[in-house]
C-alpha cells in the first residue's frame, strides 16, 4: 500500500482509483471536499481469502472489505514550512488495514519530499517508539479490530509506529514522475497472510496519459509488482451543456378582440416548444388572458413565464390589460405569474434582453375555461400510463460479488371529468 503524503488535490476533485497485486484488488474513490479535506472510501478485494470460513457458503467468493480515510490539512506550504497534515485510513469497522499517520511533504524544484509517522498497519514494523507511550502504556499495544459497520476510536494512535517517506521526482518528460519511498509496515501481520517483504523501499512511475487518467506501475517490498489507473475530474470545472432556442424577440402586432385560430395555433406551439408548458392553454376572461401548461423545461419558473409573456404579447388580444401564466404539476397548479400588460411593455421595450426585471409572483387557481369568453388548449387525453424499468442492484454480497434485480414499473393517471355536460 502506497505511503500517504501531505499534498492535497484540488478543491472539487474527484478521482477513481484502482490497483492490483497478487494478494489484493485496491479500488478507491476519492473526493476534495474542501481545500482542507480529503475524503476517500476504499474498496479491498482480498484475493488469498475467501469470504467466509464456510466453504460452502463462499464458493468462489473472495473476501471483501470496505473502508473510510480522511486527511486534514494543519497548515499550508511556505517558503520554509512544509505543508502538514494528519489522516486516518480505514477508520472504524473492522479495521484491517486501520492506521493514522502525521506527514509533511515540502517542494524543492522537481522535487517533492515526504516523511511521516505512522500508527497500525502503516508503523506495523515498529522501527520508532510511540511518543504516546510516555503519556500512558495503554498507547503502547494497539486493541483488536471492531465490528464492521462499526466506528470505535479508542485503538487510533495506539500500537506499534514507525516512520516512512519518500521523494517523487517530476521528470523533464511533463507525463511521467517517478517515485521512491520507504514504508513502515513489515507485512508480518498481514491479513492476506504472511507476506515477505525483500526491501522496505518502493519505486513506482506515474505516466500522466490525460488531464483525466494517469497510469502506474510500482515494485514493492522487493518481489511484488503492482499496477494501477486513475481517473479524475474536478466538479468546480464541469459547466452543464446548454442546448436551447432564444428567447422570442418582442415584436408586437395590432390584433383584434378575438384572435384568428391560425394565431392562437402558432402561439399554442411556441408556448409548447418554446416556453416548456406541456398542454399549453390560452384563455380569456375580461381583461385578463390566461395562459397555463405543465412546466417540463425549465426548473426556474421566471425563465418558462418570461417566454410565455413574450410569446403572447406579439400578438395580445386588443383589451387585454393583465397576463397571467400558471404552471402546473400533474394537473395541479403550482405557481401563477401575473404581470400588468403596461409594465411588461415597457420592461420588454426598455431593456436588453437579459436585463428583464422580476416579475410578480402570486398562487391563484387558473381560469376554467369553460367560463371563459375565449378559451384555446392542447387537450390531454384523460388516460395516460407508462411503463419504465427498474434496476435494483447489490454489490458486494456473501452469496454473490454483484447481485441485480430487473423489472417494469407500470404509472396509470386517470383524470376526472368535471365539466357540466359530462364531456370534455
């Protein structure tokens, strides 16, 4: 296992990591959360064991261990300071490959140097006294491990310790670096069994294939090769793909009182198409044109009731003083936008798009149009259903390493009649 060192990624990264030798299978995922924290859950394959003591039971199955670490930043480089931080790994459960460890890495040109101390499996060789050790004696023997799923502090910074370290090495080659360390653990304890360790000295190269994966290969303990991949991203640089229509430009039109059917056609579509409302509607009633539809494109409603404004303002009944736009969900209204023709005019006609100003936001129940002097709509039909699949999946299991479960799940929606005739 690789020896940790101080150095922190940057904020919002994210990486996948696997590694591979004779006795284990190392996948990881780890995550900057802060500048200051690192977060990493980590996946042991233990490939000389089986899952259980019971043949029967594990067949095939090799043992699986899942872990936790964090890493803490104390301080920053400078010029002098080393940067500093302090990390447990594996923390609580059943602790197989338990340790915490205190580590300084400082940059000097291409290189960068790294000595820590380590407690449990990364100081199993005790080369070095626990400092612990004159505080209490209890420091001195490390407890058993717990009970997985479980988180118990009282074995951290306790049992044997030693120090490691290395040095890694940024060739003139900008893809490769290379690495050597010195580990403190001996293997003697070792989970997998016994391992034999020839040297307490690693070398290891990294080969950066893109910004987004490295590859390495490593000789470790003197006979063990070992080789892994990593891939990364940072969430701080992911921006959403945007593919979308502009925004209808304001370019009204005298209409008359009632609108031609052609008009209200073209509008029912741009409101669809445009605007985001599923089964749009145009309705009349005094003054007042309501529009309302289900909002399937837009999460934030001013953008779907900002279209929908313009969309019925190019061509507004004459009269018209009051624009209304209700989105619904599931045909239930949620949120109505209502705007005063006149202040709308003169948003629109003042400012550059991208400049509009907030629209009021009040809840009222949309208009039936049933009781409206003009009502316009794409019906929806009264029964809808889907069907969609489903995957359920378990990883890691006794009986099986992956474990899936498929199957279809039926939506039947059946929408009341409510006018007064019975029909619709």
């Amino acid at each position: 296992m690789q020896v940790p060192t101080a150095r922190m990624a940057r904020e919002g990264e994210f990486s996948l990591n696997a590694r591979d030798n004779d006795q284990y299978r190392y996948y990881s995922a780890s995550l900057q959360l802060f500048p200051w924290l690192e977060t990493t859950v980590r996946y042991t394959d233990v490939r000389t064991r089986r899952y259980s003591a019971v043949s029967d039971f594990s067949v095939n199955q090799s043992y699986k261990d899942k872990a936790f670490d964090l890493k803490l930043r104390l301080w920053q480089e400078g010029y002098w300071l080393p940067e500093v931080a302090l990390g447990t790994r594996d923390l609580g459960g059943t602790g197989l490959f338990d340790s915490e460890y205190l580590v300084a890495s400082k940059a000097w040109g291409p290189f960068d140097f790294t000595l820590g101390l380590g407690w449990g499996y990364l100081g199993n060789s005790g080369t070095f006294k626990n400092p612990f050790c004159s505080y209490s004696d209890s420091y001195c023997q490390r407890p058993r491990v717990g009970e997985a799923g479980s988180i118990n502090g009282s074995q951290m910074f306790h049992g044997p310790t030693a120090l490691f370290g290395g040095v890694e090495y940024q060739t003139p080659w900008q893809p490769l670096r290379l690495k050597i360390e010195y580990e403190g653990n001996d293997y003697q304890d070792d989970f997998a069994g016994r391992l034999t360790q020839s040297s307490k000295v690693n070398v290891s190269a990294i080969y950066r294939v893109t910004d987004w994966a490295d590859i390495n290969a490593s000789y470790e303990r003197g006979n063990t090769f070992v080789f892994g991949v990593t891939i990364r991203t940072n969430f701080n640089d992911l921006r959403q793909a945007h593919i979308d229509s502009e925004k209808p430009a304001y370019n009204p039109q005298p209409q008359p009182k009632l609108l031609e059917p052609t008009v209200v056609g073209n509008q029912l579509t741009d409101l669809k198409y445009n605007a985001g409302l599923d089964g749009p509607r145009i309705q009349t009633k005094g003054h007042t044109l309501y529009v309302s539809g289900e909002q399937t494109k837009y999460r934030d409603t001013q953008e779907g009731g900002d279209r929908a404004n313009r969309i019925v303002m190019n061509h507004l009944p004459a009269d018209i003083d009051t624009i209304s736009v209700t989105e619904s969900r599931f045909n239930m209204p949620q949120v109505t936008t209502v705007t005063p023709v006149a202040n709308l005019h003169n948003t629109l006609a003042g400012y550059p798009l991208g400049h509009e100003q907030p629209l009021q936001q009040t809840r009222e129940n949309p208009v039936d149009p049933g009781q409206t002097e003009q009502g316009m709509l794409i019906r929806k039909d009264r029964l809808n259903y889907s069907l969609s699949p489903v995957l359920n999946q378990l990883v890691g299991g006794p009986e099986s390493f992956y474990m899936y479960q498929v199957g279809v799940m039926g939506n039947v929606d059946l929408l009341a009649d409510r006018s007064p005739a019975g029909g619709r």
